[in-house]
C-alpha cells in the first residue's frame, strides 16, 4: 500500500515543526517515502536523511529597495526630463512680467508715475496687455508727456 507524497510531507511538517513548504523529499528516494505510512515511518526517513527540514528563507528586501531608491532619485522633473519646447510659455509670460513690474517700481521711485497710475499699469502688466518692457516704456512716455512734470524723459 503506497501512501500520497503529500500526505506524508504533511506528516513530516508536524514532526519537524515547520510549514509544508520547507520540507524537503529526497528526489531519489521517492519509492521509500511513498511506503511510509505511519508518522513513525516519517521519523525513520527523518534520521536517514530521505527527508529534512530546509532552511527559513529571508523577506525579500525589494519592496524596501524600491521605496528608499525612490526617495534617494528625488522628483526628476528638471528641464532635461521635458518634452515639448526648451522654455515653457508659462516661463516667458513669467520672466517678461517680472521684468515689467520691475521697470514700473523703478519708474515710480523716480517720481515718473504717481500710485493711481502705477496700480492701473500694474494691472494692465498683469492682463498682459504689454509685450515687452519697451512697450510698458512707451505707453509711460505718452502719459508724463500728458502731465508735464519737472525731469526728462525716461531711460533705462
């Protein structure tokens, strides 16, 4: 009577206090292992070494491995990752209004424009009503010529 290799692998975990996934049959030998029918059968096949135990296997430390690379790489969102053209719109329309809003502080320290006026031009910066600073440089020249004030014309 031959007994299933499973039921006696089942049979070895118990003895050996392991899961069945750790017992391990000797391929050579499987004529014996499908003879033993009692547990002490399994303890005999034990001692000579048909069967054993094999050894815990550790966690795979991939997961782990995955999320600090993850963090060490950082965003990788620099301009060299993106598509499309080399300077985005947003970064002109960014760059020109700074410039913008730099040139009519300056004008306004200078006396050129009173507050009502820089706000409104500040405004029409923001809308981007102006292409460039020489534009925004114009528009400021027809309105002082407007309002005649003490200093000339405006440069730089």
């Amino acid at each position: 009577m031959s007994v299933p290799i499973r039921t006696v692998r089942r049979l070895a975990a118990d003895i050996l206090k392991v899961g069945e996934s750790r017992v391990w049959i000797d391929p050579s030998n499987l004529d014996k292992v499908e003879t033993a029918i009692t547990r002490g059968d399994v303890r005999r096949l034990i001692k000579e070494g048909v069967i054993r135990k094999e050894p815990p296997s550790t966690p795979s430390r991939g997961r782990w491995r995955i999320k600090h690379e993850r963090r060490r790489k950082g965003r990788r969102r620099g301009s060299g990752r993106r598509k499309g053209p080399w300077i985005s719109e947003k970064e002109l329309w960014m760059a020109r209004v700074r410039a913008q809003r730099k040139f009519l502080k300056l004008v306004r320290e200078r006396g050129l424009i009173d507050a009502k006026t820089y706000r409104r031009l500040r405004a029409l910066v923001k809308g981007g009503a102006f292409k460039s600073v020489n534009q925004l440089k114009e528009r400021v020249e027809n309105l002082t010529a407007q309002k005649p004030r003490e200093g000339g014309g405006i440069s730089g």
